[in-house]
C-alpha cells in the first residue's frame, strides 16, 4: 500500500494503516495512564512508542491483570517461566 493522507490528521503519512505522527502524539498523550513501575522500562516503551514507523514494531505495558489462564511451564536456577493468553489488539491510525 503506497502512502496515503492519514484519515485521522490529513497528513501524507498514513501507510500499511499506520500513521507514525498521529500515533505517537497519542501514546504520548496516554503516557500518564499507566506505568511498569520502573523508569527505565518505562523510558524504554515510551521511547520505542514514539519512533515506530510502523504497528509491528510498537510496544505497550501491558498490565497483568489482563494476562488469561496464567500457568507455570518451567522452573530454573534464576527465574521462573509462565505461559498466559492475552488477547492482541492491532494498532492502526483510524482505530484511535
């Protein structure tokens, strides 16, 4: 899909349903409702919030209690692996 004008900011932006200035002012603006509860991860996410060029290359904090059918699979010498179902929500421009 070639670049098109993004249907939420009218700017020549918008490609693969991404519009790179549109969503990174509104992760911006959601900066302030949530937290990890450490600053450098928190830095972290927002960092890559604000320069992703495309959805896939997007991350957010996701809360635990929004983890599913949390299960322990494995054990080791320094930590302990879970498994749990979340449901995927795909970020695109005109869904904001």
């Amino acid at each position: 899909m070639p670049c098109e004008r993004c249907p939420e900011c009218n700017q020549n932006s918008y490609e693969y349903g991404w519009c790179k200035p549109y969503n990174s002012k509104h992760f911006q603006n959601d900066f302030n409702k949530w937290t990890s509860e450490n600053d450098k991860i928190d830095k972290f996410i927002q960092n890559a919030q604000q320069n992703a060029n495309r959805n896939w290359e997007v991350i957010e904090w996701i809360p635990y209690d929004r983890f599913k059918d949390i299960k322990q699979i494995g054990k080791g010498g320094f930590g302990t692996i879970h498994y749990a179902r979340i449901s995927i929500l795909r970020i695109l421009c005109n869904e904001r």
